[in-house]
C-alpha cells in the first residue's frame, strides 16, 4: 500500500527506486541463477562426503567466510541427513500445490510442527555428542524464523531489520525454538493476533516454559553463540504474521524486500532443500506474493493472475521488464519513403537507430535521439509512425492484400490500420472503426498525415459491425483489453485492475470477436482472415476468448499467424482445456521478446453459414468429451 | 455526405485555383479512377468513387472522415483550405517555394517565410498567388500565399516575408484537436 | 428695290409649307401631335431600304410641316423679344398608368343596408350650437361631443344608482362607443382581406394564430428549442433543401463540375493575359539559341 501510494503521490522518486531495484534485482537474479547451480554442485559434493559433515562445520564457515551464496549449500548436509520424512512432505506439498490443493497441505505443516514441537525438549536436553549437537543446530536455523517471531513481540515491537532479528534470535536459545514455532503456527491458523479463550492456555503454558527454558540455556546459549549465528544466516525463514502485520504499519526497505523476494524465489528453486520444514510452499508463495505486490506495486488480484501464468523465477523477470520502458520504435510510412532513406535522414539528424529485427522491414528502434522523435520534420511529413514493436504483429499476420476491403474494429490510434493502408499501397478500402470519438482525432490526424487515402473512418461500438457493414476480405481487431501487457506504458494498469474489470472486458471481446467473423465474407478470393489481438497476457481475454470463438463460430479455424517468433499460445492452462490449434496462436512477452506483452490470433473463416448446432462441434483435444461437456455447460450458462 | 452544391463547388474551385490553377481538371477527370469531392459535415473530403460508394451504409453522425479532407467551409460560406490536401496541392502546384534546412523548423512551426530561409522559387511568381513550400529535398512542408513577386523578391532584405504562411505539416501535432 | 427674285430663289431652296393630304390631317395640338389616317404608299414600304428610309422621313417631315402651320395660326402673345403660343387642352384621352382599383366588397352594415333598402344620406356635418350661438361639428375638432363641451349638470336617471358618477358614466359610454367601432372595422378589414385570398374569416384567422405562435416561440435565445410543447402546436416545417443524389452519374458529375471549373477559370484573367515578361524572355533564349 505504501509504495502504491508513494508511487501515485511522487513521480521522480519511485522512478529512482525502481531504476535502483531494478538494477539490483537484476543483479541479484543472476546471482540467483548462479546460487541455484552452484548449490546444487555443493548438493552433489555435500553427498559424497555425508560423513565429512559435522556440527564443527557451521562454526568453520563462520570464520572462513559467511557470504550469503555458499551458506545455503553448507546447510544441505544436514538437512539431508535428517530425516527422509520432511523430503518427502515437500514432494508431496509440491504436487499438492500444482494440483491447487491447500487443505492437505495445510494438515502436513502441523504434522511437521508437531513433530518439532514434540522434539524440541528432547533435543533441548541432549546437546552433548555431535550428532545431537549437529540435529540441534539444524532444529534451531530452522526455527529460527518462527522463533524470532514471538520473541521480538515479547521483547521489542522493533521488526526491522534481518539482522536485528538475527541477532536476538542468536541470543535465544535454540532449544525453545520448536515450542515457539508451534505457538506461531497455532497463532497462524488462527489468524487472530489478540488473545482469545481458545489459546489463552496455550499461551499461558509457553509462557510458563519460556522462562523455564531461559534459565536452562542461559549458558549453553553463550557458548553456541557463534554457531548459531552463521546457520542463521545462511537459513531463510519467512516472517510471521505479526511481522507482516508490523511491516503493514510500517513498511520495510525496498532493498529489504527485494533481498526477501529473492530469498523465497531461492528456497522455491530449490524447495525440498532450502525450505524451513515447517513452512509450505503455500506460505512461501504466500509471503512472496506479498513481498512482490508491495515491491512493484501491483494489487493481489494482477499479482494471481501473472503469477498463475509464469513459473516464479520467470515472472520476476516479467515484473523487471515492466518496470523497464520499450525501447521507442518507429515503423517507415512506405508509401512515402523507404525505411533506408528515412534511417539516413534520422541519423543527420543524430539520431541512434537500428532496425527492430529481421521479422519486419519496415520498423526502426530509437535508441536515443537529441530532438523528440515525434516532433521531426520527418514525422510530421508522414515518412514515419510511432509504433510499439508489438502493434506490427497483428498487421503482419492479416498480410491484407491490394484493392481488398479490410476493417481495423479499433483502429486509434492509427498505427495498425495505417500499416494496413501501407501494405494494400493505398488501394482498395480500409475501413478504421473505432468506439471512442475522442481518440479518432489522433486517427484521422495519422491517417492523413501518412498520406492515405482509402480509409474511412468511422465511430461505431464494433459489436454493431456485421450490419453497418460486411462483407470484408480481412478484419483486424485489435481487442480493448487490461492492458496486462504493456504495464511499462501505463503503470495504473497494476493497481486498477480487478476480477469485474477482467470479466467485463472478455465479455466485450467475446462479443466484438463474434462481430468481427460475421463481418467477414467466406467466400473472398483472397482473404477471409480475422487476426484478433491483444495487448494483454491474461488467458482470460487471449486463449479462452479464441476458443469461445471456436466454439461459438464453426465455420472459422485457427491458422498460422506467419509470425516465425513468440510462443505459442496455451492449449490448457490450469485445469481448463482449449482447443488444441490454440498453439498455432502467437504469446509475445516483454521479458523475453523485449517488446509489450502481446497476444495475437489468426482465423480462416471457412463459410458464411453459422451451424450453431453443438453437436456438430466436437473438440479434438484428447480429453474431447469433458471439455464438450465444460462447453456445453458453459454455453448453458451464456 | 453529399455531394457539394454548385455554389460550393465553385467556392472550392476558385480557392483551388489559386494554388494548383487549371490542374483542378486533373483531379475531376482522373485517368486511373473516377474520384469526387464530398462534404460531410463541413468538410471536404475528395476521395475514389468506389470508397465513396462503399461508405454509403455509414450513418452521417458515426462518418468521420474518408478519403482526404481538402479543407472546410467556413460560416461564412468561405472555403479554408487543412494542411491535409498538401499532396495533391504539392502534386499539381504552380508556384513553390523550395526552403533552406534552415528555414524548415521556423516555417513548420507556423511562422512566415522570410526571404533569408529561400533557397529556389518558381520563376514569375506573382504576388499574393497560393504557393506550395518545399524543403531542399522536394518533401513538401506546407502552403502559403506569396508576398513579393519573384521580381520584387531580390529587392527585399533578407529579413523581409516572402510568403505568408498558411498552412504547415507542424498543424498535425499543434492543431489536432481543431483540424479533425 | 426687287427683292421677289431673291425672295423666290430662296423660296426655291426650301421645300413648300403646303402639303396635301387626301384626307386632312387631325391634330391635338394640346399634347403636339398630328394623326394623319391617310393611305400609305404600299410600294415604297416594300422596295429598298433606301426608298423606305426616304419615304417614312418625308411623311414624317409632312406631318411635322402640317402640324407646325397649325401652331403658327395658333393666338400669340409678344414678350419682350419673344413669341408665345398658347396651347389648348390636350383632347386625346390618354389610358390609365395603374390598373383600375378592385372593387371593396361590402362592410356589414352596408350589406345590411342594401337588404334593408336603406339609403345613404348626406346630412350636414355640423349642428347649431344654442350656448355659443354658432355651428358647431357634431364630434371631432371642436365637435360638441367633446368633453370640454359637457354640461355642468346631468339629471340622474331615474332607475340609476343616485350616487353614480353621471360624468364618468358618460365616459365610459363613449369609450364603449369607440372600441365598438374599433371591433367591427377591424371585423370588416379582415373579413375584406379574408375574402381577397378566398378564404372563411375564420380559417384566416386560425392561420394567423398558428403564424404568431411559431413567432412567439421562436423568438427566444435557443430558438424555442427548450420550451415546453403545446398541445396540438404545429410542427414547424422549415424549407428543405435539395441536394443531388449522393451516388449519381459519375459522369454527370464530372461534366458540371468540368462546366464549374471552366467558369471559375473564366473569370481569371491571369491565366489569360499574356506574360510579356516571361514571352520575351522566351523569345530572347530562342533567339540565343539561334545564333549559336
């Protein structure tokens, strides 16, 4: 809440921020990356030599060197040695998680707590042999997140920092590690911080053992001091509920944060090893979520929703890429000029160009410019057109061709139907609708700028479309979305975006899709192609609006989309099946095409008759009967 | 839409004329396609007879422009030429200005040519004749009306106006939201 | 001294005042004219122009001739060193400049009279006045229905109230009288002007109502866009204009707007007027050109 609202109050410096976090985190990413590999090369050394481990070894790492990277490798050993039990409680949380279970894994968490609570006393007793010493210490890094918890709300209301935290926990004693995280998750479960009848006992008894413990460690904790000390360091724990509840009032330092997004994206890479074995996977994704939302900004709701379509590591580059402006990219207006004569009269000019890449001939990437490149004599006599990379895509795969008849449904600003008007070199008609009157200004003003001459230009809803008119070679329509792909350009995008919003906006594209394949005619000698795209990389308005069309209009089949690059669309995505041509669909994201998140679609339409009949539409994917059946239900519901 | 009345045509033409001269016929009687003038709203628009004919089925209110806007009838029944017919008025222009690479930013920033930014004029320009400007590389910038004669054009200082400014490709940035 | 040779030779050089005339001419010598209904000579209108020509110049000289020896027998009177002939009255009825004003139709009580038989009688305008012992006007200037004229006592009617103002009894009387009047002369001027275009009184006045309701309304700032309806108010219908048709002839179009464009060049004269300037640069290059 409070960097949104940072964000919204003053401009310069979350920019700073975000330029400075974006740095580090990136930085910090690859060491990420490196830790990963690295860690599991120490995995593999680490099991060779099992026997080569001892309780010593916290305490020689300590004085040899306590970097961050190589704790997490040391650990290892130990955790492994352990128990085979805890392993497999994560593989089982981790298919839990795929499976979108939460209660079993819920129930898992309390046996392990449980477990460590039970221990806790025994080994608390015991911290004479190595053995017992090592398990001890093992217990106590673990714990040690859950431990720090109630203690600082005992001691001190001061949750700042990891290292303030590091340093009491170092003080208290390891041994009521597993009694304190056993409250902690009881307080968790719970969810309520204030006292209730329900854990007035529970909290009176660990109370009452506290003290007792604290007299019993009082020595024992001096002298394991300096071990502690560097497990801890090494062991992520995730903060607890108090904390979050703490850092609510008072928010943490970004870089603070965004080390602990890093941590938890680690423990994920590698769960069954880093993890604290009372913590799920659900709480870590729980906490990262959390961190993530706070650190770029987004709401809960965007954050699901992006974080349901990347795994993590993946979706933290998305959000750095976001935070990240495009590189500003032109495309040439070759009905007045060719793309080399106007890159010479940009670079007299001084302007630091190259082309976008070998899929578009047409399209130029400014790299800096000493004048604004939309204010260039150039630009205003038409040789050129500030265009996203990722707006060329839809026009490239209509491919319209001359004397055809082409609708662009939402044309302003201008830069796709001018490339269409472009490619058709000013011949047939390009018919440019779009439902914002307003807008069109910018429209008309490029059209004419870029000196076209067969648009009509026209201010209709698009669902009104097959009756004004019909009958098109091509349509392209370019849907209104949420805009989930281009949060470089309008950052609003992440707060203001809730589940209505999304709603509304596919029941909109559902609409205008139908609408733009009733506008085409079949039986076009050359065309009879619907592109249909979107700025957006939810699947809620790419894949499952195609595949409502599939299903709603018979007569159309996806095609390819003549784009060589970009990853294909989903064919199922998280329990629901699509059609399985929806892989001839095209996904651009910013992180990984270094253009706006895009979503572009290509249909055949194959007649001018609708079957509308169900029966006649079978989805040939290998579960066809449930997904007919899911259709059917839904088509009821529509 | 519809078609421009006599009376508004023969306003168009004679605003025309004073630019493109008799080349008008070459824009009524096109060998390629039959091309005509329509007005919708207040505007002319000059476009194929085909996208005419196919942009029937668009309602008067939800048309906002088709083909190419010449420019607009005033209140008063004048006609006012947009920047927006600089094609066909620099494809069938009689008198042009050509401007040094000096002269393009202050002209397309709506400011009047003076004599010092000149770099060639058509030989026997009259005064106050609808003139087409030029940068150096033959990109058309805009249109105006000439000052001076070419003649009277040498005796002027170089500070002088040589063509009063009228029209200028900086109007799709600075008058988007009146032009359109 | 003989002056009859020179007298004659003179003579001789001018043509005779005497003319003949089969049938003598008439004149009207108040409006200077000489009708002569004599016979024309068929053979000279028919022949040449110049025979013709010389023909109608010798009637007309004759005619002239005639008329003026009727002036000279006309009374004179001498004025210092001039003559002076009196003209009579013109005796030709000349035909009327405006047409013949329409006949009134006629007014109620004319009608009335008409039906009842009733003559009109001229009756003097003015009556003896006792008081003053002179003629006076009945009413109007001076007239003895003026109020300066009232009597300075009124017997109160028997069946009037006996506090009531007798005078502004009066009053009123009379200015009852006068709008009354008032009433049925704007009666006869609209059913006159009613019957003029042919139609009922009444029609016409309808017709003049709905006319000054459509005013009335649009006679405010937004032109009576936002007043309330009336019940059963007249759509005002404004005048359509005709446009041609949005998809004609194309070559229909292309040739009135060929016709256009030729009219606008028309009227141009520079592209008309030759460039001496540039014609003589022309011809100096050619000429140049020549000699190498």
């Amino acid at each position: 809440m409070g960097r949104r609202a940072k964000n919204k109050q003053d401009v310069p410096l979350p920019l700073n921020q975000e330029k400075a976090t974006g740095k580090v985190t990136k930085g910090l990413h690859d060491k990420l990356k490196h830790d990963a590999t690295r860690s599991r090369k120490h995995d593999s050394a680490a099991l060779k030599n099992k026997s080569a481990n001892s309780g010593r070894q916290p305490i020689e790492k300590l004085s040899s060197s306590s970097s961050s990277v190589t704790k997490p490798s040391a650990k290892k050993p130990s955790a492994k040695k352990r128990a085979p039990e805890p392993d497999s409680d994560s593989d089982e949380e981790i298919d839990d998680e795929s499976g979108g279970e939460v209660s079993g894994e819920d129930a898992v968490m309390r046996d392990v707590d449980d477990g460590g609570w039970d221990n806790a006393p025994m080994e608390s007793d015991s911290d004479v042999g190595e053995e017992s010493d090592e398990m001890d210490e093992f217990d106590s890094e673990d714990d040690e997140a859950v431990s720090q918890m109630p203690l600082s709300l005992l001691e001190s209301d001061d949750d700042d920092e990891d290292d303030d935290e590091d340093e009491e926990d170092d003080s208290d004693d390891s041994m009521a590690g597993g009694v304190e995280s056993y409250d902690e998750f009881d307080t968790d479960d719970d969810e309520a911080g204030p006292v209730t009848f329900r854990d007035m006992e529970k909290r009176s008894r660990k109370l009452d053992k506290q003290r007792q413990q604290i007299e019993e460690s009082a020595d024992q904790e001096l002298r394991t001091a300096g071990a502690v000390v560097a497990g801890e360091r090494e062991l992520f724990t995730l903060p607890s509920l108090e904390q979050i509840e703490a850092e609510k009032e008072a928010p943490l330092d970004l870089s603070q944060i965004q080390l602990r997004i890093q941590e938890i994206i680690r423990v994920l890479n590698n769960f069954a090893e880093l993890r604290a074995p009372e913590a799920s996977r659900h709480d870590y994704l729980d906490q990262l979520k959390r961190d993530m939302c706070f650190y770029y900004g987004y709401n809960e709701f965007l954050m699901d929703k992006l974080l349901e379509l990347f795994p993590v590591s993946e979706a933290v580059e998305f959000f750095e890429a976001n935070e990240v402006a495009r590189p500003v990219t032109i495309r040439t207006n070759t009905l007045k000029t060719r793309r080399r004569d106007l890159a010479q009269a940009l670079i007299n000019r001084g302007v630091n160009l190259d082309p976008i890449g070998k899929w578009t001939k047409v399209g130029l990437t400014i790299f800096d410019s000493p004048v604004p490149i939309g204010a260039t004599p150039e630009y205003m006599a038409g040789h050129y057109m500030i265009q996203a990379a990722s707006s060329f895509l839809p026009v490239i795969a209509l491919a319209p061709q001359e004397s055809e008849k082409v609708l662009d449904m939402s044309a302003a600003p201008g830069g796709k139907t001018t490339y269409c008007a472009a490619l058709m070199k000013n011949t047939g008609m390009v018919v440019a609708n779009d439902a914002n009157k307003e807008r069109e200004r910018a429209l008309v003003a490029n059209v004419h700028r870029l000196g076209i001459s067969n648009t009509v230009v026209c201010n209709y809803d698009g669902r009104e479309f097959p009756k004004v008119m019909g009958g098109f070679d091509r349509v392209l329509l370019d849907a209104p979305c949420s805009g989930t792909g281009v949060i470089s350009k309008d950052a609003s995008v992440k707060v203001n975006k809730s589940q209505d919003d999304i709603d509304m906006l596919t029941h909109l594209q559902k609409e205008l899709i139908l609408s733009a394949i009733d506008s085409v005619n079949a039986d076009s000698p050359t065309g009879g192609y619907i592109v249909y795209s979107t700025c957006s990389v939810t699947v809620d308005e790419d894949e499952a609006v195609v595949n409502y069309a599939l299903s709603k209009r018979p007569n159309v089949k996806l095609v390819d989309s003549g784009l060589e690059f970009g990853a294909p669309g989903f064919t199922s995505f998280r329990g629901r099946k699509f059609h399985a041509s929806l892989a001839l669909t095209r996904r651009f994201y910013p992180h990984a095409h270094n253009m706006d998140g895009f979503f572009v679609a290509k249909f055949k339409k194959l007649s001018n008759k609708i079957k509308v009949s169900e029966d006649s539409f079978v989805v040939p994917t290998g579960s066809g009967a449930k997904t007919k059946q899911k259709k059917k239900k839904r088509k009821t519901a529509d | 839409m519809r078609p421009l009345t006599d009376d508004e045509t023969k306003v168009l033409f004679e605003k025309l004329t004073k630019y493109i001269g008799r080349n008008i016929a070459h824009l009524i009687d096109r060998p390629d396609e039959p091309y005509c003038f329509r007005l919708q709203k207040d505007r002319v628009y000059y476009m194929s007879e085909e996208i005419m004919r196919r942009a029937t089925p668009v309602g008067r209110r939800n048309l906002v422009a088709l083909g190419v806007c010449f420019g607009k009838f005033t209140k008063t029944g004048k006609f006012r030429m947009h920047i927006t017919a600089l094609p066909y008025l620099s494809q069938y222009a009689i008198y042009k200005v050509w401007v040094k690479p000096n002269g393009e930013m202050p002209f397309l920033y709506g400011n009047h040519v003076v004599k010092a930014h000149i770099g060639r004029v058509t030989e026997d320009m009259p005064e106050h004749q609808g003139v087409v400007i030029f940068n150096m590389a033959d990109v058309p910038l805009g249109f105006g009306v000439s000052a001076r004669s070419t003649v009277d054009m040498r005796k002027v200082d170089p500070t002088g106006i040589a063509v009063f400014h009228q029209a200028d490709n900086g109007e799709y940035l600075r008058e988007e939201d009146t032009l359109f | 001294m003989d002056v009859s040779g020179i007298l004659e030779s003179q003579k001789s050089k001018f043509k005779s005042i005497q003319v003949n005339r089969l049938i003598p001419v008439e004149f009207d010598l108040g409006l200077l004219a000489s009708f002569d209904i004599n016979m024309t000579d068929e053979a000279k209108f028919r022949s040449d122009k110049a025979t013709r020509e010389a023909y109608l110049k010798e009637l007309s000289r004759e005619g002239a001739q005639l008329m003026i020896n009727e002036l000279f027998s006309l009374p004179t009177t001498v004025d210092d060193d001039s003559y002076y002939a009196s003209l009579p009255k013109p005796i030709t009825v000349l035909p009327r400049e405006k047409p013949i004003p329409k006949e009134k139709p006629m007014t109620r009580w004319e009608k009335f009279a008409k039906f009842k038989g009733i003559q009109k009688r001229k009756s003097s305008g003015k009556v003896f006045d006792e008081t003053s012992g002179e003629w006076r006007r009945k009413y109007g200037f001076k007239g003895v229905n003026n109020d300066d004229q009232k009597p300075w006592l009124i017997e109160v009617p028997g069946n009037a109230n006996q506090y009531e103002d007798q005078y502004k009894v009066r009053r009123e009387e009379k200015k009852e009288r006068i709008e009354k009047n008032n009433r049925r002369s704007q009666r006869n001027y609209e059913e006159r002007v009613a019957a003029e275009k042919g139609m009922k009184p009444h029609e016409m006045r309808k017709r003049e109502l709905q006319k000054a309701l459509v005013l009335s309304k649009q006679s405010t700032a937004s032109l009576g866009k936002f007043d309330a309806k009336l019940k059963g108010e007249p759509k005002i219908k404004g005048i359509k204009r005709k446009f041609e048709p949005l998809v004609g002839s194309v070559d229909k179009e292309k040739t009135k707007n060929m016709a256009i464009l030729n009219k606008v060049n028309k009227g141009d004269s520079k592209a008309t007027v030759l460039n001496v300037r540039k014609a003589q640069r022309a011809l100096n290059n050619a000429k140049r050109a020549a000699k190498k």
